[in-house]
C-alpha cells in the first residue's frame, strides 16, 4: 500500500507520547520513534504529549485515530483510554478495563491464576500501614530472595531484590516511594523471555520470544533502555515444543485480563525444570532502539516501519457510537 493509501485509510493520526508519568523519558523515546515511522510511510501524523497540552486541545484536533504510545500511569492504565471512548477516538492497545487491569500486577495475577496460568507466589503489603512483623513474615512465607515491586509502576521503576532478612525494611522503602502497597513476589531463579502479542481474541498471534541476558540478571532500567551490555536473543533459544507452549501460554495471558491490539507479556523460565512463570504484561510497550517488541517483529520479518503501521491500523473504540452520533 502506497503512501496516499495510507493517508486516506487513517486520516489524521495522532501520536500520544511524554506524559506525566515515571516512564516519561522512555515515552518520548517510544513516541518519536512511532511518529517518524509512520511519516516515513506517509501517514498524516502529529505528535501531542498530554502533560504540555490539554484535554481540550486533544479534542480541537479532531484526530481520526490516535496511537498511544503513552507508558505507565495516564497513559497505559486505562485513564487515556477512557477520555478517548468519551471524544469517540479510536486508539490502539488495550481498552479500559484491559487497560486498567493490565497495570496492576496484583489483579493481573489474580486474573491469571483464576484461569490456571502460572505466575510466581506472592503476597501484599500496605505500603503506609505494614509492620515490622510482616515485613520480617515475608520471607518465611515466599522465601528467599524475593522480589519487591510497585504494582503499578513499569519499566523497572520501583522495584527492589531481597536477599536477606536485612533487606526487607530498604526495599520495602524503595518500593513504598511509588505506590500505596508492595508486591511481594517469589523470586523465580531462571532465564528472563519476553513474547510480544498482535491481534485480538482467536486472531492474537504471538511473535517471536525473545530472551533477555543482562549483566548479573539485572535488567534494571539503564540496562534496559541506555546500555548496551545487555544481550537479547531472538528467537529464543528453546526447543520447539517449549516455545510452542510459551507462546501459547502468552496468548492465553493476553485473552484473560481482555486486551486487544497488541502487548508484551513477560515470563521467567525455571532452571530447574524449564517451567514458565508469567511476571506481567504490558498493555503499551515500549517502542524505542532497545525495545522487545519492534526486536520480535524484525524477527519474524516485519520492519520497525510496518509493525506501527499493523498496530495503528488494530485501533479501534471499546463502546461503539451509534450510527447518528457525530462528534461536536
């Protein structure tokens, strides 16, 4: 398809990027990379950053569809996604709910585990009320290492490795900074792989997994996104019948908390016996030089340019609008 094609099948195209959240830095790397892709196919896009522009203002640009490429709070949990199905926009990714659910990982995993899926055992604290005797009754009940995380932060942020006793109360602390309670969580000692998910219902197909190999096993946010001392291997070194399971166990994840469009489920695979544990999934992932997704889709033979252009075409609304309504 051509570039006028293009334009006329979206129409004018918005590229939601920055925002207020922790992940803003990683945002605006995702963003612009997505807003010249697609210009670069010809589509009519303009970028908008919600922190520097109003509601107001995103409603004035009488966008036909928009591409979120928003990470973490006000962008990625579901807030975003409600404002757009009241301006009747189009948006790609998760809708509410999905949205919503897929940013805490405490519900996620609840979800996952009513549907048989398995995710690593966990427990949680009140980031204000907790006492020093739960904090020390963690690791009894989860053992140790464990890991600290703030549900609802990504990108590594708020997130801490206990190895002793002596390191519950700090990354208790760490953690409290971002959220109003601490997942607790089973340290799974193993590979880290990650499966990138497109589409929708019986048509979600998961790309090619990808393993992650960073120093020491920590991927932590400069690994992630600035250094190049992390090592990614794509596919996945595993034998067919594994990552035939993975995958599938990927889609699964996906269908069960309701997302659409795309996402990014990430897994830990035991050592000890090759069992995968599902850690969380990413309802808008990241789109940057170091991210997994565009990684995946280059594996499976689709260019950084095309995988934009297949994810805005998957945008669409939750609730659709009668067929007299039009937009003020």
């Amino acid at each position: 398809m051509n570039a006028t094609d293009l334009k006329k099948e979206f129409g004018k195209v918005g590229v939601l990027f920055g925002g207020r959240s922790a992940e803003r830095e990683v945002s605006l790397m995702s963003g612009s990379g997505v807003l010249k892709a697609l210009q670069s196919k010809g589509v009519d896009a303009h970028g908008f950053d919600p922190a520097e522009r109003s509601i107001a203002e995103l409603a004035a640009e009488k966008f036909d569809r928009v591409f979120i490429a928003l990470h973490g709070r006000y962008g990625e949990d579901g807030t975003l996604q409600g404002v757009l199905e009241q301006l009747g926009i189009p948006y790609t990714g998760s809708g509410v709910m999905a949205s919503s659910i897929g940013m805490d990982k405490i519900m996620t995993k609840r979800i996952w585990l009513s549907h048989g899926l398995p995710t690593p055992r966990f427990s949680v604290l009140d980031s204000k009320d907790a006492t020093l005797e739960e904090l020390r009754k963690v690791p009894d009940d989860l053992g140790l290492p464990l890991m600290l995380k703030a549900p609802h932060e990504g990108s590594t942020i708020g997130i801490s490795k206990v190895v002793g006793y002596s390191d519950m109360q700090s990354g208790f602390e760490l953690c409290a900074k971002y959220d109003e309670v601490v997942l607790a969580e089973e340290f799974i000692s193993g590979r880290e792989l990650t499966v990138p998910v497109l589409g929708t219902g019986r048509h979600a197909r998961a790309l090619p997994i990808v393993e992650i190999c960073a120093p020491q096993g920590n991927y932590d946010y400069e690994h992630k996104y600035f250094s190049d001392d992390t090592q990614y291997l794509c596919p996945a070194p595993l034998d067919a019948a594994l990552t035939k399971r993975i995958q599938s166990i990927a889609v699964r994840a996906f269908n069960a908390v309701g997302s659409s469009g795309w996402a990014r489920v990430d897994f830990m695979l035991r050592a000890a016996d090759n069992e995968p544990f599902l850690l969380e999934i990413n309802t808008s992932p990241g789109m940057t030089g170091h991210s997994l997704v565009p990684m995946a889709a280059k594996a499976a033979g689709v260019s950084y340019e095309d995988l934009c252009v297949e994810i805005l075409r998957s945008a669409d609304l939750d609730l659709k609008p009668s067929q007299d309504w039009k937009p003020a």
